[in-house]
C-alpha cells in the first residue's frame, strides 16, 4: 500500500513539475515577445527615405524589434491613414515623420491610446518634446536645415564669383508648409541677403523627389536660360535639376553648378564627378536614433532632457571630401554600436544620437572653403 501510494505521489509530482515547466515556459514566450514599433515616411520613391529606413531596420534587427514602415507615398491622406493605422494595430511606440502637418493629429490619436511618439526631420513650432499637455510626444530627432540651406547657397555663390559666372541663380524647393522644406528656405534667403550681386531668377517647387524637380526646372530654365546656378533643397531634387540640365544640353559642375543635401549615394557620385558642387547631410541617421530612444523608453529609461530636442550639425561634402567620406562612412553608414549606445544593455552609454564628423581634418585648404561657406 505504501509503495502504492509512493508512486501516486511520485506521479502526481512529475505532472505538477510539468505543469510549473509549462507555465514558465508560456511565461517566458510571453516576456519575449517583440516590441512593435510603427515608423511613418513620406515616400520611398527618394533615396533618403530608404536610407532612413534601412538604418533603423537595422537597429530593429540588433534589438529584436517588429519594425513597421508605413508609406505614404507623398500623399496627406495616406500619412494620416498610416497613423489610424498604427494606432489601430496596437504598436508600442510610433516614430512620426510629420509631414502636412500630421504632428498634432499623431500626438493626439497616440495619447488616447497611450502611445508614446518621436518625431524625426520636421519639427512641431508650438510643441515642445515632454510638454505637459503631450507627455507622450517624448523627443524630436532632425537636421539643423536652416544653417545646412545657408551653407548651400554660400558654397554656390562662392564659386559661382571665384569662376568669374554671371551671378544669376535659381531654386527648387522642397515640399510646401514643411518645416524642412521652409528652414532650408530661411538658409538660402539669408545668404542672398548677405549676397547682393546675386540675382534670383525665380524658384519653383519640387516637391523633395526628383521627377517632379526636374520637370519644374526645366519649365524654369526654358524661362530664364541665364541662370548658372542652381539651389536644390535635397539629394532627389538636385538629381532632377541634373537630368534636365543634360536634357537642355548643358554640362552640370561646368555650364551651370548644383547645389544639394542629403548625401544620397548618387549625389556622392556626383560630387565625386564634379557633376555636383556640394552637398551636406547625414541626417537619415534620425530614424535610427530615435529607434535607440524609444527601445530605451519602453525598458523604463526615459529620454534625458538634454536629448529630447535634437537637431543635428550635418556632415558637408566637396570633391577632394569624397574620398575621406567613403572611408569613414562605407555605403553612407558610419560605425554604429546599437547596444553600447542603449542604457538597457550599457548603463553608461553615450548619446544614442551624435554628430557626424571626418575621422580626419579636413586639409586646410578646404577647411578655408567651407568656414566661408558655413559661417554664421
């Protein structure tokens, strides 16, 4: 009878061992499930944006996070559906870019559902990061677009003057009512300013992507075939101005000079060239920085106040750059730790957002060039 009932007990602690292992085993599946974030662009038709995507898909991959990119492939609508759509799908943090004035209404839909937000390359005027009335907006991660916009045009009036061109320019902007698109504006009216023997032959709008830019220019060039430069707002828009250069049978870095941003691989290309005079960027880093940011918020480390409102010296470009540019920065990425710079995994890390700079000095002669052109 004893050994009986010593086997039913021996029985009944086997199933209860069981039953423990099952239930931390479902525990344990259950703690290591993914965080989800959901991440907005405007388009993926700009090298920039898929740039931007694959570096913070990247630190997705070394956090083991579910990334949802949603396009919204230049249309209003469908930035605000994206948004709806996140929201819906329930994700742990969502990383906004607010393009037509979709800040608002992604801080407002998020903080109904607790969500906390970053926004990248646009910023919102009136709303600070870690306001009261948005506990949930916890950061803003972008480009410093006015001063990279002056230092186009000064790079583009300076040697317009020291090859003896007649100082007549044009523009194409960025996409209207965003804060890229206007700071960048700010930048090169400034310089203008400063810059009186320039004359501006008109602007045109193209919309940050390049099909649309080189048609606008070209409209602007048959218009006014006396313009040897030109100031394009990023990578996509100067690719564009190009194309309809060569199309009108002009030599772009000879006939009339170009100016762009973004550091897209064409546009290094094209520096490399001398197709393009100068480009300045780096800032696609944003979405990566950001994805560090909230990995690090949602583990319980709040963004320190000192990195919640972010906007990033960009990294300028010139042809004898080109080479130290691709050493230090092979296929436009720089050496990134994501786990040294996330305080889950390194309690002592650095900023997770840094400025880009050269390895090396940059040789004195092109330090003279580009303190000109980058000066205040």
């Amino acid at each position: 009878m004893k050994t009986k009932n010593r086997s039913m007990y021996h029985v009944l602690f086997v199933i209860t061992a069981l039953l423990l292992l099952l239930s931390f085993s479902v525990a344990t599946a259950q703690d290591s499930e993914p965080l989800v974030f959901g991440a907005t662009v405007p388009t993926l038709d700009a090298q920039f944006w898929n740039q931007y995507v694959n570096f913070m898909q990247e630190g997705a991959d070394a956090f083991g996070i579910e990334l949802i990119v949603l396009n919204a492939d230049n249309s209003p609508d469908e930035m605000a559906n994206n948004l709806e759509d996140l929201i819906a799908r329930g994700v742990d943090g969502i990383i906004h870019v607010p393009y037509w004035n979709t800040g608002l209404k992604a801080l407002l839909d998020a903080q109904r559902e607790n969500i906390p937000v970053i926004m990248t390359d646009v910023y919102l005027e009136d709303i600070e990061p870690q306001s009261a009335d948005f506990s949930n907006y916890i950061a803003f991660v972008g480009p410093s677009d006015e001063e990279a916009g002056y230092a186009m045009a000064n790079a583009l009036f300076n040697e317009m003057r020291a090859r003896g061109m007649d100082m007549v320019v044009g523009v194409v902007d960025g996409t209207p009512g965003t804060s890229v698109a206007i700071d960048r504006r700010k930048g090169f009216d400034r310089a203008l300013e400063e810059n009186p023997d320039i004359t501006l032959a008109g602007a045109v709008t193209g919309n940050f992507v390049r099909d649309e830019s080189q048609e606008a220019f070209a409209a602007l060039y048959q218009g006014n075939p006396e313009i040897k430069g030109v100031w394009a707002a990023n990578g996509g828009t100067a690719t564009g101005v190009m194309s309809a250069l060569l199309n009108a049978n002009q030599v772009p870095g000879e006939d009339v000079l170009v100016v762009g941003m973004d550091l897209n691989p064409e546009n290094v290309d094209a520096v490399e060239s001398g197709d393009l005079l100068f480009d300045i960027g780096g800032h696609w880093l944003q979405g990566g920085f950001a994805l560090v940011l909230m990995y690090d918020y949602l583990n319980g480390l709040p963004v320190p106040e000192d990195q919640a409102n972010v906007k990033l010296d960009l990294l300028p470009l010139t042809q004898p750059l080109v080479e130290q540019f691709r050493a230090d920065f092979p296929d436009g990425v720089p050496a990134y730790d994501w786990e040294e710079h996330s305080r889950v995994f390194n309690e002592d890390a650095p900023p997770a957002v840094f400025e880009l700079q050269y390895s090396e000095p940059i040789p004195e002669e092109d330090m003279i060039w580009l303190s000109t052109a980058m000066s205040e």
